[in-house]
C-alpha cells in the first residue's frame, strides 16, 4: 500500500523471484553500515521532507560501478578492452563526469531505500533536491517531499453490524454456462447453400484504395464469422447470400476512428473470393455432451456441478463484499483529512499502473482509450472517488494497527513471499527463505512488505469482530437513521 512512485519503484526492484542459495540459519545478516540515512519533516496537507544521506561505502561502490560502466568500450594502452581499473578509468574520464553517471543510475534505487528507512507511506511523485556533489570520501546528501498516507482517528471499529447476504445463483446462469460450453464443441460443417447470418466462410480477399493496394490488406484462407461485427463495418454483411466460389466486390469506408490512422475515414474496394461456406452445428444436449464437455455420465450431474460451481463461486463474492463492507463502515466511523492533492496523486499512480499492465499485455494507452470509448481526463475523473476511498481505507488499517501494536514476524513475512511466488521458484530451506528477505531489506521493499502483512492482520481483526446481519434489516436501520439520532 505504501512505498515509491510506479517508474522509480520499478527501476530499484531486484529479482525476488530467482531461487536463493542455502546455508545459514533463518536470520537476517548483520549490516555495517546503512546505505542511506533520513531525518523526516512533517509538512501542511499530509506531505513530508525526508533529508538523505548516502553513506560513502556506497557512494564509492556506485562511483566504481559506474567506471566500469563507462570503462566498458574503451581502449587504453596496456589494457584489455573492457579491462580498465577503475582508478586509472576515474583519472581518464574525471571524478566529476563518473559520479554524476553514479547518481543517474543509482538515484531511483537510493530514494526507494529512503521511503524505507524513513518509513512513511508516500503517495505520488517526489519533488526531489539534489545537493553538491560529494568530495572524495564524503556521503552524498538529498532531500525529497513527498505526499504520505492521512492519519485516521479512530470510531467504533469492533462489533460493528455490516450486511452479509446469502450467496445465491440464478438457474438462467446455469443454462447460460450450458450454452457457452455448447459453443466451444460446436463444430463446423461445409453446407452447399447461400452464407447467411451465423455463418462462417473461408475467404481470399485484396483491398485497395483509389486502385492501389493496402498494405496487409490481402489475404488466403480466412475464417470468418458472417455477423460477429469483429471486422470493418460493411465487410461481412457484404457476403450475406454468397455461395461458394462465388466472388464479390465489398464498397465500404473505415471509420473515422480506424486504428491505422492512414485508413480511418477512407473508402475502399475489397474483392473477395468465397471459397467454402460452414454451418455451426451446436452438439445435442444430452448425457453424450456432459461426457465430452466435462467426464461426467449425466446431464444431471453435469448441472449439478455447474451449480455448485456457481455457489462457490459466489461465496467468495459474498466473503468479499462483507469484508469491503466492514473496512467501509469502519472507514465512515473514522475521522480522515484526505487533500485533494493527495487524491490525485494517488489517482495518477492507479492509471500509472493500468498502463503498465496494459503494455505487458501488449495494449497500448490509445488502443485501450478507444475500447473505453473516453478520454483519459474522463476516466481519472471516474476513478477519483475509489482514489480518496483507498487513502481512507489505508489510513484506517494504520490506525488499527498503531492500536493494536500489530507487528508481523519474520516467518508471516517468509509465508507471504512464499505464497506470491510460482512454486517452482519458491525458496524451501530456511537459509534461502532468510536470503529472500535480505534481497528484500536491501532493495528498500522490506518495510512495504511488512506493512501489508500488517494491514492483511489489520482487516482480520476488523473483520473478525464484526456482526454480520440480513441486509433487509440494514436497509430498514439506514433507512430509518437521522444525523444526529
């Protein structure tokens, strides 16, 4: 819930997830002497100044990795290439040139350790100050403000009554599941008939405009589905009553938000070839089906389990919701001071990190806006209300665990790594499991870690304590509650 800015924290993160070596005692190694060093300010409207001092072990060690760096492609007589001392490289390149490479490369991972050394909850984009550069044999010193987790007083937040319905199912999505899973054996068979709605068709097609072809216009052996509305408006319903071997020509004009901006808005001639036309032929609903969907000897039992699957599914929800519930009603109890300021910047760090997930999937910002259909003002402003409820939610688990003295040990810590790794990577001895968390410590991520820990602890208790009643008579109580009663 805590911890640096989406760009910045990436960059210091080290790789928790390569195995760890075995050999020591569960415990964390001892350290000489602290990378960094803060001194925190608290500031107006839930900020902090956090003053940084980097020791000068570790200014050293960047200053030599950062020769090296430089070193790597250059040729000096008497040395190998790649093989400079970095003594004889500083000297060559000059201090100044290589330290100020040094603190580009080692900045981001130096102030994520100083969110965890000062332990504050920061919340958007620093303003970072940079001081003089240090002397030989001298720490380097910066300072950054930074907006933080609000502090929450606390109300009542143990024996509250919260709404907890009953898990349910509808039979409609029984047979909606039926359905899907009907389609996923349906088959394919060629007819000798006009394609109609529903259809797929095997196609060859060329696309041109103004007579000349479009690149990645053309194409052999299609599949498509007549109806499906996958493709440009116009396309498929061109085909509607085509037979096989029969050749058409689609007139049809992209639409003014076409992907390929080159195209959008303009007219186009597609020749398009038919070469097969299919039916899809659903499978009958019967004992044969529930054995090939799922293994099972009747369609009773196939139902059965789809119920039951549904059921499941929904107590999870409902688990879910009470608990969302719970950590609300607390939350309305509690008094909170949330700026604005800090709403947005927490705003911008939920879109930051949709973005970033976005592109691992392979989905750029402007692909995603447009399947929105909004702008990403538009969205922000939709998403600034679960912004401030999150800042309060966070601020309300802090207090109850400042309250209740929660403090995770080493072994929750170990248990909640574990469990976020894949199994084949997970550390099994106590000396790999102990160097997981010194990897942790010294990417400055451990104090994040153990704050989720604690706030998970947090909800427990809060949630544990709480009375689950029929959401009829929590209706009936708001409805009848006043300010002020």
């Amino acid at each position: 819930m805590r911890g640096a800015p989406l760009h910045i924290a990436r960059a210091a993160e080290s790789s928790l997830s390569r195995s760890a070596e075995a050999g020591a005692p569960l415990s964390l190694p001892l350290v000489a002497e602290p990378i960094v060093q803060t001194t925190v300010s608290e500031l107006p409207e839930s900020r902090a100044r956090v003053e940084v001092e980097v020791s000068v072990r570790e200014v050293a060690a960047a200053v030599d990795a950062a020769a090296r760096s430089l070193g790597k492609n250059l040729r000096l007589p008497g040395f190998r290439k790649g093989k400079v001392p970095a003594a004889v490289l500083l000297q060559r390149l000059g201090r100044e040139s290589v330290l100020d490479e040094a603190l580009r490369d080692r900045l981001s991972r130096w102030y994520v350790q100083a969110v965890d050394d000062a332990g504050i909850a920061a919340v958007g984009d620093p303003d970072i100050s940079l001081g003089e550069l240090p002397a030989d044999g001298e720490p380097f010193r910066f300072s950054f403000e930074i907006g933080v987790r609000p502090v929450a007083t606390l109300g009542t937040w143990r024996g509250l009554e919260v709404a907890r319905r009953e898990p349910a199912f509808e039979e409609s999505d029984v047979e909606q599941q039926l359905a899907e899973a009907r389609e996923r054996l349906a088959r394919l068979e060629p007819v000798e008939r006009a394609a109609a709605r529903g259809d797929f068709v095997a196609i060859d097609y060329s696309g041109a405009i103004d007579g000349e072809p479009i690149e990645g216009g053309q194409g052999r052996g299609q599949l498509i589905e007549l109806g499906s509305g996958r493709l440009v408006p116009g396309f498929e319903d061109g085909l509607i009553g085509a037979l096989a071997g029969e050749e058409r020509t689609v007139e049809l004009t992209f639409p003014d938000d076409y992907e390929a901006s080159e195209l959008a808005g303009r007219p186009a001639t597609f020749v398009i070839t038919v070469n097969e036309v299919r039916e899809k032929q659903l499978p009958e609903l019967d004992d044969d089906f529930a054995t090939d969907s799922a293994g099972l000897d009747t369609l009773d039992e196939l139902r059965a389990e789809i119920r039951n699957g549904l059921l499941e599914s929904d107590e999870r929800a409902v688990e879910r919701e009470f608990r969302g519930a719970v950590l609300d009603a607390a939350v309305a109890a509690a008094t909170v001071s949330v700026p604005d300021a800090l709403i947005d910047a927490r705003n911008q760090e939920a879109w930051d990190r949709t973005l970033h997930s976005l592109e691992h999937r392979g989905l750029s910002k402007e692909a995603f806006l447009q399947i929105a259909g909004k702008t990403e003002e538009e969205l922000l402003a939709e998403a600034r209300v679960d912004a401030e409820q999150a800042l309060r939610r966070e601020a309300v688990l802090s207090a109850i665990i400042a309250a209740e003295s929660i403090e995770p040990s080493d072994d929750e810590l170990i248990a909640t790594l574990i469990e976020r790794l894949p199994p084949e990577q997970r550390p099994t001895t106590p000396a790999a499991q102990a160097k997981l968390l010194e990897r942790l410590r010294k990417a400055g991520r451990l104090a994040e870690l153990r704050e989720d820990v604690a706030a998970d602890r947090a909800l427990e208790e809060l949630v544990g304590a709480a009375t689950p009643i029929d959401p009829g008579r929590a209706a009936a109580r708001e409805k009848l509650w006043t300010p002020g009663s």
